[in-house]
C-alpha cells in the first residue's frame, strides 16, 4: 500500500494528541464534553478495561474525536484517508493513531512497540484515573489529576536531586515566561482553564498548517507540537518530566525505524494475532543511534590572525551551526533513509544524534554520507574541521526496561550514550583516513608553487591564484569563503527566515537572486531572506516546490503560520539562534567594531576602556546525560527533553537575555551548553552574571552550575590569543576549591558562584559609592591590592601594613569613610579569604576609572 510509511509516522506523532485535548475538555460521561457520541462508542473497541470495570487510556477517544473534527483537513493531504469505518483500509492513519492500545494488525502494534520504547515502560497498568495517588512531593492532587499535574522540569530529579520545579502551560518561545516555579501545592498545577486556552490557539493554528503534501504537513506539524505541547506531561505518574512533544516525537522515530526494519526482516518479528501482541525475537537490533561530532570548532572560530577579523566571527560561528544542519539534511533526505528531522533526538553544540533504522541500505547510505562528508571537508577546510559519524545498534527489552547492544543485556540507555561517545571519540584518531590514502601524492609531494603569493587577511593561509577577493578601497585579500562568512555576519541581524534547499535545479538561481545571501555546504543550499521578501505579493515564492527539497524556518520567532507565506509542498517552522542580532552602529548603519563595543561615556577620563571575552559553559553536562538521569527515567524521551531544554537557554532565551545589553555585547557562538562572547568588560561581566542567575532559575538547583572565565584586553589585541586566554581563565574556573567548579575567573582569580561573586561585587559598589558620593581617595583601591598580592606571596606583615595604612588613610576623611574603613572594611579584612575577595573588589571598582 502506498505512503504506509508516512502514514505509520504521522499516526504515531499523533497518537496521542487525545491528552492534550482530553484535558483542555469535561470528562468522558459528561454532557458538555466536546466528544461525540461516535468517538464515545469506539470507547469498546480501542479502550482497554481496567481493574474497576472502568475504560482505561481515555485519551485514545479524544485522539480519535481530533481526528474527526479535523477530517477535512486530513483528506485534503494526498494520500491521507481517516475515517475509521468508512475506509476500507483497516491501518489508516487514524485506526494507526487510535488503536495503540488494542492494536488489531502488525502495523498497529508497531506503533504500540514505539510507544513502549520511547517511554520505557509498560503502559498495561491504567492509574490515571487514580485520585488518590501522590506525586513524590506529596502533593494529592485528587479527582482529575491528570489535569493538575504540571511538566516537571527534567532537572529535577538529575543527580538525585529531590526539586519540585515545573514549566507553565504557555506556548513556546523565548522569554521567561518558560521559566519553571517551584510547586507547593495544588494551587501551583495546571487546570483545565488553561488547558483549554492553550488547546484552542493550537487547534486554530493546525488549519494553517499546509497540506498540500504529507511531508510537508507532518513536518510543519512537528513544530506546532513543539509550540503547544513542549510544556505538557506525556504522562501523570509520578513527577512528570517528559513532555508529550519529546514523547510523541521519539514514538514517531522509532515507529519507523520499526517498520523499516520489519520491511527488510519480517521474521525478527512474531505477531500473535490472540492476544494482539507483537514481539521481538532475541538478538534483533532494529535501531541505530547515529551520532555526529563536529570537532575543531573552537580553533576554526579563532583561527583568525588580524583585526579584520571582527566582522567575520559571527558569520563563522553560524556557518558552523547551518554545517550541522546541512549535515543532518544530507543524512535523512538520502534516498536509501528518508527519515525526518522529527528522527533527531539532539543538536546543538557541533553535536547530533538521531534514530535511524538499522537496514542494510542505511548503513550503506551512511558510511557512503561520512566518506563524502570527510572528502568535501578536507577540500574546504584543510584539516581544521572534522566532521565524524559513527552508530550502535541497539534494541530495547521491554520486559526487563533494559538495553540491548553489542551483544550485552542489562544495559540502560546512559552506557549506549556513552558507547556512540566513544565511537565518535575512536573515529577522531583517524580522520581523513580515506583521504590520505586517496591524495596520498598530492598531500606529501611538495608543492611547487612559490613566490609572491598572496595571503588571506584574516586567517593567515595562502590563496591559490585567483582563489583570493579583494576587499573594496583597500588592498586587503581574503579568502572566498572568509568573504563569505564576513556577508553570512552582516545579514543575520536583518534575516527573518532560513529556507533550506537542497535541490540543483533553475529554482537555486531564483532563490539566489532574491535571498540576501547563499551558503551551499555539502550539496545543501541554505538561504536567507527578510519577512517581507518572502511575503509580498509580487515575491512569487510558489515557485520554491516539495518539503523533499524546501523547508522554511522562522528565526528567533515560533510565529511560523503567521505571515502569509507562500510556497506549494513546503514544510514550516522555526529555529533558534544565540545571538543573531549584534551590535548595531545606528549613525554609521552598519554592525560595531571591536572599537566601537567598547566605548564608554560614564566617566570623564577616557573615551573607551577594556575590551572582554567571555566563555562559560555547563558543568559536567557528559557525566549527566551518561550518568546524572536516574536508571528509571532514562528514556528515549527524557534524553530528547533534556537536551530540548538545553537548547531553549542557549540557543533561544539568551537572546532574550542579551537584550539590555545589545548596544555593548556581542554573542559569537552559543550552542548545546557553551557561550561566547565579546565586547565591553564591564558589561560582559553583567551578562554572566545573568546568565549563572537565569541558569540558576531555570535548574532550579545550585549544583548543576556554570562556570565562566573573561579576560580583559586592548580592543587590537589579536581575538584569537584573547580566546585561548578566557578559554584557559574557564578552565581554571572549573578547577576552582578542589574542582567544585560553579566558579567566575575575573581578573585572573577564581571566585564561587554561590556566595562569593556576591560579596565581591557589594564590596565594587560600595568603594565606587564612597568614591563618587563620598570623594575617598582612589589610591585606597591600588593599596588594598597591593597588600593582597604581599599577603599571596606570604609576607607575614601584611595584617600589620593594612591596619596602619587604614588608620593613616582614615585622618581627615568623612564620617562616613570613617565609619565604612573602620566598621565594615578593617573587620572583614581579618579573614585571609575575605582580603582576597576584597581585593578583586577593588580591582573591579579600580578598572572602572581605567580608560
């Protein structure tokens, strides 16, 4: 039968759509309730009965009313069929979608298997209905809890930690209305009001959603759940913390990834048509996790070697991020995969990982994707960037809620993580294998070309003749492609949408000549564009064709069905990016200069102060997606929530909060759990502050931290060594108090998050207040550190020196200053630590003057 496939896929993103309706509406029996009574009676054929007599998994029924109140919509999408008897096609997508429960064919039980292995464990045992059951704070949450119950954050229970934080029922975005709240009690849950509020905007926006072709509408259809059903528990056992989008997303993977793999080894599979139960035979791998790892990020972002480099960072940093997704692309449009993006469980950082069947054409089709990959790398980039694939089979026991791979059992699903890790990491020590082998002569030869030859301004290489491109007014070389990223840098701040495309024929030269700019990488063409280019009347954008080559992403922005978009059997959605927006020179109408961030008018002795860089990054994330899961929460699913969570903060609510900071701060990478960024000191150590804050509350915890470093330079000092200095000053972070990390390395002294940041910025605020209000004499400030560093080198007099230079400093000053050295500052300098603190004070307070 036709689209099977894409029909089994859709069911299962869809499966269960009917608890989000179901708790948006009154319950089963009652006469408001928005069921009708044909979905009420099909309660006898997918509802199974629980042990009080009752229909257990009610949701199924709301799953099917969705379906028929939508049907217009669904039989206008080619080759969708759903009504459940009229259809003389017993797995149509709905009975597929409906029938999880009580599956009636193979092809329904494949779903029902999905279902199993994304949430790893067995749904049999109906308690939804339970009234008297307690989540593990202790809240009773009574009749229809399952309408109470919030979506509990993930990282709750990482760690074993005991948090009762939870998200609210808001649609997706990138403010801090996603911030989770603790829970006390009843009257911090969910409601039916809301549910209700938040089911009617998704149900409004699902007839916008395009359905002119079945991948076009399925992939469109995973963004919208993201939007409204990222904040909603899959299920209500416990502390739900997966949410229903990370579980109907991984069901919809790995129901295909089933069904592939049955297309190719029906016998691995055993169908017991009695009890309507399908298994597994032992031994069977039907999934691959495939994993890739982009590796030399840090040295392809720096790897510059003049000041030209300012207007070309940022353009590095996102070419880097559409690499990754240009790769992700050439994996599941391969005509032997044809998976989804829906088949990604995670991306960010220079990583991805995704569930792919385990076939012969697969595995083929991707060991022929990484030697195409790894040849067009070492073309383009010489060795600086790696891109590197690697898999593991694997299948999971259901009846044991265990792993299997590399011929072992009892395994979970934090060792499969770490297996592919360590795949990815062997495949490193022989990259390019191929490629030398292949260019052997051309790699080793010498090369006979010399001379006067030219090289690239920016990154120091050596052009080929005619390879470089003249900057205008100068006699500036560089490189096309740093020409390249330099345009990719410029027209982000301006970019509204992404249009992936990935096809050769005459539309390419359309899109080219309308986008602001085209980065083609690896066969994938990606385009930029404006709202109102893509929008206009005249824009004639019909002629971009097929989700097989098309798909277009909102940057920033979830309103991807807002504006008028046109196009035929294109997909929609939207696309966060850390820092797209930079620092803009209104007068000059271009993006700043390094110069330019670090002009400062707050004080008469200069124009422009200390340049900073800033890197910071989370603490341990590989020990907690290997370890920090407990063993009956790592599913499919919560993996896919974490590292979903993860991207909202550093790819989406950063650029929130980098708002106020917008006219002195530039983010030039942020990614999976690292930060990068560049501009005025002052104002850089702010922003970490908000970030260590916003992480803070967003964890809801003090010991899954972050820890940063920043270096303060010259604004022509060299970025690439400025880099490898915050680098080295985040490293020392994460040393800090026998490694507890959770640490800021500010002027070459590490100091804790927890307590200390605090104490030293009181102590900043208090000597500029008395030196701006109060007029005390600055040198107080050079004499504090330097009698700190005579008491690091372990002068046993400096106790002795401080308490004589106070009571001199102190002659024929204010009451005030009086009573601020002798009341606060005299008594906190007895503690070695506390001097130490008080001194990166008075460094910090002393910069400030510092032109």
């Amino acid at each position: 039968m036709e689209n099977i496939r894409e029909h089994i896929y859709l069911a299962a993103l869809l499966h269960d759509i009917g608890k989000f309706y179901q708790r948006a509406d009154k319950p089963f029996n009652d006469i408001f309730s928005e069921l009708s009574d044909y979905s009420k009676k099909l309660a006898n054929d997918i509802c199974p009965v629980n042990d009080t007599g009752r229909f257990g998994y009610q949701h199924v029924v709301w799953t099917n009313e969705f379906f028929e109140k939508n049907r217009k919509k669904f039989e206008n999408i080619p080759g969708v069929k759903v009504n459940l008897y009229e259809s003389k096609n017993e797995d149509c997508i709905e009975n597929l979608a409906c029938n999880h429960h009580k599956p009636q064919t193979i092809q329904q039980a494949i779903v029902t298997m999905a279902d199993w292995w994304s949430a790893g464990i067995d749904r049999r045992k109906p308690i939804e209905t339970d009234e008297n059951a307690t989540a593990d704070n202790g809240i009773k949450w009574g009749k229809e809890r399952y309408k109470k119950i919030p979506l509990y954050s993930i990282f709750n229970k990482i760690n074993d930690g005991s948090g009762n934080y939870a998200f609210p029922l808001k649609p997706y975005d990138i403010t801090s209305a996603q911030m989770p709240k603790e829970i006390k009690s009843i009257n911090d849950g969910n409601n039916k009001e809301a549910y209700k509020e938040l089911w009617d905007l998704f149900a409004e926006e699902f007839k916008k959603l395009p359905s002119d072709s079945i991948k076009g509408f399925t992939e469109s259809l995973l963004f919208l759940l993201q939007k409204y059903s990222w904040c909603i528990p899959s299920n209500t056992m416990d502390m739900a913390n997966v949410s229903l989008y990370d579980h109907l997303k991984t069901t919809a993977s790995i129901a295909d990834c089933l069904y592939s793999y049955y297309l190719e080894k029906p016998d691995d599979f055993s169908w017991n048509g009695s009890d309507k139960r399908l298994t597994l035979k032992d031994g069977a791998m039907p999934l691959i996790l495939l994993g890739g790892d982009l590796s030399g990020i840090q040295k392809f972002i720096y790897s510059i070697s003049s000041r030209k480099a300012a207007s070309s960072l940022k353009g590095r940093s996102f070419y880097l991020q559409l690499m990754i997704d240009s790769i992700i692309q050439k994996v599941i449009s391969h005509p032997d995969i044809d998976a989804t993006i829906g088949h990604v469980v995670y991306s960010s950082g220079g990583k991805f990982y995704m569930l792919l069947p385990n076939t012969r054409k697969v595995i083929e089709a991707v060991n022929s994707i990484q030697l195409e990959i790894e040849k067009e790398v070492w073309e383009e980039h010489k060795g600086s960037l790696i891109v590197n694939l690697a898999y593991v089979p694997f299948a999971y026991v259901k009846d044991k809620n265990e792993i299997s791979f590399d011929g072992a059992d009892n395994k979970n699903l934090g060792e499969l993580w770490k297996a592919l890790a360590d795949k990815l990491t062997d495949a490193k020590s022989q990259k390019f294998n191929h490629v030398l082998l292949d260019n052997f002569d051309t790699l080793f030869n010498p090369d006979e070309s010399g001379g006067d030859v030219k090289v690239c301004a920016v990154t120091g290489l050596e052009l080929k003749e005619k390879e470089g491109k003249k900057i205008p007014k100068t006699e500036t070389f560089i490189s096309h492609q740093v020409f390249k990223q330099i345009e990719l840098g410029d027209t982000l701040k301006d970019a509204d949408y992404l249009i992936t495309y990935k096809d050769k024929s005459e539309l390419s030269s359309y899109l080219s000549s309308r986008s602001k700019i085209n980065v083609t990488i690896f066969n994938v063409a990606n385009y930029l564009f404006d709202q109102i280019e893509l929008t206009k009347n005249e824009a004639d954008f019909r002629k971009i064709t097929s989700a097989d080559v098309s798909r277009v992403k909102r940057i920033n922005n979830v309103a991807f069905t807002a504006a008028p978009i046109k196009g035929q059997k294109v997909s929609y959605g939207f696309q966060f990016y850390g820092g797209n927006k930079q620092a803009f020179n209104t007068d000059k109408k271009r993006n700043k200069t390094f110069e330019e961030l670090t002009e400062v008018v707050e004080h008469d002795e200069g124009s422009e102060t200390y340049f900073g860089v800033l890197r910071m990054d989370v603490d341990g994330l590989g020990e907690i997606f290997i370890k920090g899961i407990p063993d009956e929460l790592r599913t499919f699913s919560a993996y896919a929530t974490l590292s979903s969570n993860l991207d909202w903060f550093f790819s989406g609510y950063l650029n929130t909060i980098k708002e106020k900071y917008k006219d002195y701060v530039n983010i030039l990478y942020s990614g999976g759990d690292d930060v990068f960024a560049v501009g005025r000191w002052d104002q850089l150590i702010n922003f970490a502050e908000d970030i260590r804050s916003e992480f803070r509350k967003f964890v809801g915890r003090e010991d899954i931290s972050i820890s940063a470093g920043l270096v303060l330079v010259g604004n022509k000092y060299p970025i690439a060594k400025a880099a490898d200095l915050a680098g080295k000053a985040e490293d020392n972070a994460k040393k800090f108090n026998n490694y507890s990390k959770n640490a800021f390395n500010i002027f070459g002294e590490s100091i804790s998050w927890h307590k200390e940041f605090q104490y030293v910025k009181d102590f900043k605020d208090n000597f500029v207040h008395y030196i701006e209000v109060h007029k005390m004499p600055r040198a107080i400030l050079h004499k504090l550190m330097l009698l700190a560093n005579n008491m690091r080198s372990g002068e046993m007099s400096y106790m002795w020196h401080t308490a004589y230079f106070i009571k001199r400093f102190s002659e024929n000053k204010k009451e005030e200053i009086k009573d601020f050295l002798s009341d606060t500052l005299k008594n906190e300098l007895i503690n070695k630590r506390n001097y130490e603190l008080i001194a990166i004070a008075a460094r910090w307070a002393c910069l400030l003057y510092t032109s």
